[in-house]
C-alpha cells in the first residue's frame, strides 16, 4: 500500500465518519469516493491502516472509525488552514467589531465561534501584565472625588472613582492628567507600581496629596488582572454530541467548570506553522478529555492569551482550524493598539 493512498483512504474514512457518525465500510468507501481501487483493494488497505492503529473496529460493527493517532496524521497532513467564506468573514467582523468594550467582545467571541464550529468555545482573558499603559484619563465628579480610568493596550479598561484629598479643578487634573499619561504611557502594567513614585515626586508640591492618591488608584486598577479567567459559550453543543463520548460526558464538563484545567492545557499548547495548536483525545494531559480535542491559537500582544474550542474527536477539524484561527485575527486587530 503507497503512503499516497494510505493517506487518501484514512483521509476518506475520517470525513465520512465525521459526517455521518457511523462506522465506515469498504463498498461505502468505494461508492462515495473516486479511489480508483476494487473494493477489495480497499479492504486490504484498510487491514492495513488497522494493523498501523490508524483506524479500529468498534464493538463488532463491520465498519471502522478514526483512532487518536488516525485523527492525528490526517490533522498533520493538513497543509495549509483554508479561509473562511466572505460571508463568514464579514459575520466576524460585524459582530465584534460592534463590541464596546473587552468583556463584550470575549463574550461575542465564544458566542461567534460556537455558532461557527457547533462546539464549546473558550477564549482566556489577555496577560494583563503582559500588556503596556495604552490612556490614563481622570474625571472630576466632585471637588475631591475623581474618576480614574486606566486602558490596556489589550483591550482592558478598569476605573475607579476615588477620594484625592483635596479641592481639585478641573486645569490642575488636566495638568495631572497629562503628566501621569507622559509618564506611563507605553509601560508595563507590571511594571507600574515602580513608575509610579517618580511620577508622584514630580508633580507640583500644591497638586502633591491629590497626586498620591492617584497614584494609588492606578496601582489598584493595574492589579485588577484577570489572567487566570476565561469565557466559554456552547456547552449545549456537547449535550448533543453524547454519542461521541461513550464512556461519560461528565469528566469533560468538569474539566471546563474547572477553568484552571482549562486553562492550563491552553497555555500549554504550542501553534504550529499554520498558526493553530491542535491537541487530540489522549494526547490531552487531562484524563477527562481523553475522548476530546481542543483546538486552538494566540490572540492579542504577543499571542500570550488563547481562543479555542473543545468537542469531540469526531471533528471537523479543517474547518475547526480555519473558524479558530479567523476569529483569533479579527480579535487580535480589534484589540490591537
């Protein structure tokens, strides 16, 4: 058997069992798909492609189905992530692009890509202490009550209103305002706290208290992190796929309700050149998802968050692939600088 045709007819086999959930068998294969071969040949070639674990017999069906490792050479052999259609694209680009602010475009986000894959999709929060200083704006309420307001080049805003001590106008926060933002702008949110004093010490000995204070509020508002959070949309999906998870769906629904789980496994998965990590059945690290498979990719600065989904291993996976990784671009420019 050429590995050509080795890969033809598993490539065969899996997009006939993805479509149809039922085992797959030889006069189907023949039938269906223009292979070239008697449908002898193909029983042969698909002895073979059981013998190498690429494919099995479940229970006593006279068709075969995909193993992990059969998932995993037709995921391989891949060669490039297809686009989506012009009607997809312009859907993700209305959608989030309609958003006002990042827990609103994470939400439509998992919402969209569910819609898009019929699974559950998860996207992380972005490393905030990754992200830089994008604006810093302060707001008069009242003569000592101020709003502050600290944006994320992520995406992130996080305020606050504060109490700053003493009588304010609104020239003299101006002037604090323009000062702090010509300070810190471009700065680490995890470097923010060191910035901070020098930017206190400079300020006009009248504007002292009320700049200290400020300062304060910025360091809180900068530690509102939420690195360890993530989103998820389409559980339902999953209640419908239960034939797909023969021995129980309830480890993977506590691998999700379990987001450090989750997040963990995301974190941990590596893009490969086509710009997508794809992790399959027990090459999960996570026993419960053992009959699972999580496909994902980076979004924002650096790529340091993820966006994905999780279904079974019966899975579209080209056009899993291609609806992550668009929808993973189209975030990424929204929440670009």
């Amino acid at each position: 058997m050429s590995e050509p045709r080795k890969l033809e007819v598993l490539r065969a086999i899996v997009e006939d069992y993805v479509h149809s959930r039922e085992p797959v068998g030889s006069k189907a294969l023949v039938e269906r798909h223009h292979l070239g071969v008697s449908s002898a040949t193909i029983r042969n070639d698909m002895a073979a492609l059981e013998d190498e674990g690429l494919i099995t017999a479940p229970h006593t069906s006279a068709g075969r189905i995909p193993t992990d490792k059969g998932y995993r050479l037709f995921v391989d052999q891949i060669s490039a992530v297809k686009p989506l259609s012009a009607a997809e694209r312009r859907a993700i680009q209305s959608l989030l692009e309609g958003a006002d602010d990042l827990d609103d475009v994470l939400d439509r986000t998992v919402r969209l890509l569910s819609q898009l894959t019929n699974q559950v999709a998860v996207v992380q929060y972005p490393h905030l202490s990754r992200a830089l200083v994008r604006h810093i704006e302060f707001v008069l309420l009242a003569p000592r009550k101020v709003l502050v307001v600290l944006i994320a080049n992520s995406g992130k805003v996080e305020q606050r209103v504060i109490d700053v001590g003493q009588d304010l106008g609104d020239d003299a926060l101006a002037a604090l305002r323009t000062r702090f933002l010509a300070a810190l702008g471009g700065t680490p949110l995890s470097q923010l706290a060191r910035a901070l004093p020098a930017v206190v010490a400079g300020s006009a000995h009248g504007q002292r208290q009320a700049a200290h204070a400020l300062a304060l509020g910025l360091e809180v508002l900068a530690q509102n992190t939420r690195e360890d959070r993530m989103v998820m949309a389409g559980t339902a999906n999953l209640a419908r796929s239960n034939v797909d998870f023969p021995l129980s769906i309830g480890p993977v629904l506590e691998a999700l309700e379990e987001q450090v789980v989750m997040l963990r496994l995301l974190s941990e998965m590596a893009q490969d050149h086509r710009g997508v990590a794809v992790s399959i059945g027990r090459e999960n690290p996570y026993d419960g998802l053992a009959e699972a498979s999580v496909v994902a990719t980076g979004y924002g600065p650096d790529s340091a968050a993820k966006v994905g989904i999780l279904g079974p291993t019966r899975m579209d996976y080209p056009t899993t692939m291609a609806a992550v990784r668009a929808v993973a671009r189209y975030l990424s420019r929204i929440l670009g600088p």
